[in-house]
C-alpha cells in the first residue's frame, strides 16, 4: 500500500523492515578455550562449598582424621568421574551434560527425568545456597554481631543474581572473562587460607592433625554417617561435569575438554585438602562445628585487623561460583529445549550475542523462587543425593554404551576398572545413604518421580488440542519478538548422531556403509 508520497513511502518503510530483520539462523560461537575450559570446572566447584561444608563432613566423620581422609577420597571420585565423562564428552559431543548422554544412551524418559530434577530442584537450589552465602558474607561487615537481616540476604542474593543474568544475556566473552578473573580470585583466597595454615603447622600448632589426636573417636560414627559425610563432600566438588554442559562453545572439544579436566581436577583436590588442614591447624574441632562462618571464624582468629579479608574473598568466590551455574545451567534448559523436552523458546539464542537468553531467565527465575521460599541449606543433602543419581546413571550408560555399539570410534577411552570402580562406590554411597537418612533420599527421588506424568502429557502425548498448540506458538512468538532470539544453527559435523560417526575400527563411516 502506496503512502502519500507514492513508492517512496513504501521504500522507506521496506528500508526500516530490513533494519529491524532478524536472521532465522546463527551460528553458536566457539569462544571457550583451554584456560576458560578450566576456569569453568574449578570456578564451579569453588563455589560456597568449601567454606559451608567442612562443617558437615566433621560432624558425620567424628574426627579429624577421617573428615581429612573423606575430603582427599571425595576429589579423587570427583576423578574417577571426570574421566569417565571425558570420554562420553568426546563420544557424543554435545552441550547438556549428563541429560545429553543419558538420553542418547537410555531414551527420552530417564533424559527428561533428570532434566526435570536439574531444572526444578538441584541447579537452582545450589543457586540459591551461593547467592546466599555471598550476600551473608557481604553483609557480616555491616552487621558484626548478629546474624544478618533475612529480607537484606534475599534483596542482596536477587540483585547480584539479576546482574550476572544481564551480564550471561550480553556476551559469552564477558560471561567467561568473569569466570577467568574471580577463579583467580577465589584460589588467592584459598591461597591465603592455606599460607596462613601452613605458617601455623611451621610454628608447632599442628597438634590436632597428629595421627594420635586426629583418629581419636568420641564416637564411633555408623557407616550411614560416613555415606552423609561423602554426600556433605560431594557438594563442595559439585561442578566437576559442568564444562560437558556447554562442550559445542569450547574451542576444539576433543582436545581441550579432556586436557581441563585433567588439570582442574586434581587441582580442585590438591586445594580442598591444604584448605582443610589449614582449619584443623588453627581451629580446635569444637570451634569449627560452633562456626556458622568458618572462614570468617578463621580470620578472625589468626588475621586480627586485617580479618575482613576473609568475608571479601568469599564474597569474591561465591560471585565467580554463581555466574558459572548461571552459565553452564542455562545451557541445560538449552539442550533440553532443543531435544523436545522443555519449550522450544528456550532453545534459540539471541540473534547478534549468541545468548540463551530465555533458558538465562527462566534459570534466573526458579532461583529466585527458591530464595523467595525460605531456608534453603537443608536442601544441601537433596542436591547431593540427586548430583550422585543421576550421576551414576550416566556412568552407567557408559558401560551400556560399551557393550551396545562396541566398534563406535571413541577418541578416549578409558579402563573398564575406572567407570566400574566408581559405580561400586555410588553404590555403597547411595544405599548406606538410604539406610541413614530414608527421608531425605526418598524426597530426592520423589522429586525425580514427579517428572514421570510430566514427561507424558508434556512429551510423549503428541495429540494436544489444537488450541494448546495454537497457546505455545503464540506464546514463543512473543517471546522471540521480546528477547530477538532465533534458533541457532549447527555444525553438523559436531551434533551428528553417534551412528553417523566414523567407525575407525571398519574404515568408513556408517553413512556410507548404508548408502
């Protein structure tokens, strides 16, 4: 339809449409490379647990020593895993983790079983357990002698939430120069910590870490209590897998997702215990279970004026630790989108940035909702539980892998005694856990149960009423108009089925042996 000015006006008006275009595909940006691929792992591990669950694991192990021995055999699980995922990492390598894998291996119901527990309960739950402990620390200056206000940790914990939020919706490289910067950050507080520690020992105060004082019991703890101490442990190395979430960003992922994980691990590890004996060289076992704060106790007691310190650095760490979840959870609700189990809105990124942003906002929102609840710590053993499910589940799927498509090319591919030996331990783990606390592994796992009628009706029901079609592409049209996002477009080299890989076992590929 012609203006008053004749074609003119609607050349004009084709000149402003072709402004405001937005591209129906992009393409996903590999911006991750080897230091960001560690940064990731450690910055997410490093996160609130280690200053929250020492505590924990004292408490369930009885002593020193066996709190100690529980840290070093907790990092090297953490290790036994890793390698195991680096292998499923470059075998099927897509983003999404454990739900990828999983439901590559065993189908779309146990895939959407743990998306669902992920997404509802586990990633924003240890969300909100940071961004809790980061606004305690920030406030504790403010208010020395009392706890801090419960409606001020809430504010605090959503603005900072809401900040990293924008900053992930803006830019990959911004996300992952923060990840950089507050990684080095939290290892020089752990540093610290640890010099600190180590300048005690040298100066004799090292008499709670000998064998004879560390292993005296004054109670014999049960087995189920040791599986509770492993669980307490489990959180603080919780994010060993993260960088799988998010392999089609990492530069190279054959190469650099098995190289990160092997230099993060240990290195996790190797910290995890120096910071522990640092606490046990200067703080007596009482003093650390009576602790609500343990670094800021730590500081306290050794640093004098220059204790505040302390609530800073951990400050510091849980901001880098929450804009990892923030990164590699988002990716999650993005895999699942795209494989058909979450609303397809959340698979598409944004058309310029290259951002998930939907799956940013909806991992932004469930948080706040559980901040929004209440008291969040006692969710701490639920994480855990679920983390090790669904962990070994996809272990498992490993092994499953293995024997079902045995000639598949596999660019690593590890002893069979790695993946073997670490489902014998989740096995112990999670019965004696059962055992010991039947209430918390029970709601863990009716949490994960819940997702079963979900999963039918929302998934496998393919014959909705047309007018709940009708709903969903109205309501992702708006959405997409809102946030300018478009589905992204894929190497298909990189997302190919596993069944379209080179088999180098016959010298050819599937494909070709089919055609």
């Amino acid at each position: 339809m012609e203006g008053p000015n004749g074609s003119s006006s609607s050349s004009s008006a084709k000149k402003k449409t072709k402004k405001k275009k937005i591209p129906d595909r992009v393409t996903l940006k590999k911006e991750i490379g080897l230091l960001s691929a560690c940064t990731i792992i450690i910055g997410n591990i490093i996160g609130s647990g280690i200053f929250i669950s020492p505590k924990g694991v004292l408490e369930h192990s009885g002593s020193v020593g066996l709190a100690l021995v529980v840290w070093v055999l907790g990092g090297c699980i953490a290790a036994l895993g890793s390698l195991c995922y680096a292998e499923l990492g470059v075998t099927i390598p897509k983003s999404g983790g454990d739900y990828s894998y999983v439901t590559e291996i065993f189908g779309g119901l146990m895939g959407f079983l743990l998306l669902w527990s992920a997404v509802l309960i586990m990633y924003p739950t240890t969300l909100a357990v940071i961004a809790l402990t980061f606004s305690s620390y920030v406030l504790q200056p403010v208010f020395p002698n009392c706890v801090p206000p419960y409606m001020a940790t809430r504010m605090l914990s959503a603005t900072c939430l809401l900040l990293l939020t924008w900053v992930n919706c803006s830019s990959v490289r911004m996300a992952t120069r923060i990840q950089d910067i507050f990684t080095v950050g939290k290892l020089m507080a752990l540093g610290l910590i640890i010099v600190v520690g180590l300048v005690q020992i040298c100066n004799g105060n090292y008499e709670a870490l000998t064998p004879q004082v560390a292993f005296s019991l004054d109670r014999t703890p049960s087995v189920g209590q040791i599986a509770l101490a492993f669980l307490q442990a489990s959180f603080a190395f919780s994010g060993w897998n993260f960088l799988n979430y998010v392999t089609e960003e990492v530069v190279e992922p054959r190469r650099n997702l098995p190289r990160a994980i092997y230099i993060s691990i240990p290195l996790v590890t190797f910290v995890y215990t120096l910071t522990n004996i640092a606490y046990f060289s200067s703080m007596s076992p009482e003093e650390l279970l009576s602790s609500n704060a343990v670094a800021v106790t730590f500081g306290e007691k050794l640093l004098g004026m220059f204790s505040v310190i302390m609530p800073i650095s951990v400050a510091l760490s849980t901001f880098g630790g929450i804009n990892g979840y923030l990164f590699t959870s988002s990716r999650l609700c993005f895999s699942g989108a795209r494989e058909g189990h979450l609303p397809s809105l959340l698979a598409m990124i944004h058309f310029k940035n290259c951002t998930p942003i939907p799956a940013l906002l909806v991992c932004c929102a469930a948080t706040i909702v559980i901040l929004c609840i209440g008291e969040t710590h006692n969710l701490i053993n639920y994480v855990s539980f679920i983390n090790y499910l669904s962990y070994g589940v996809t272990i498992a799927g490993l092994l499953y892998y293995r024997w079902k498509k045995p000639n598949l090319y596999r660019p690593i591919k590890v002893n069979l005694l790695v993946p073997v030996c670490y489902l014998m331990f989740w096995a112990l783990l999670l019965g004696f856990s059962l055992y010991s606390e039947p209430v918390v592994c029970g709601v863990g796992l009716v949490i994960m149960l819940t997702g079963v009628p979900v999963y039918f009706l929302g998934v496998h029901w393919k014959e909705k009423p047309k007018c709940i079609y009708n709903f969903i592409e109205r309501a992702t049209y708006v959405g997409q108009r809102l946030c300018f996002v478009v589905f992204p477009q894929f190497d298909p080299i990189e997302i190919a089925s596993p069944s379209e890989w080179t088999d180098r076992s016959s010298g050819r590929s599937s494909l070709s042996a089919n055609s």
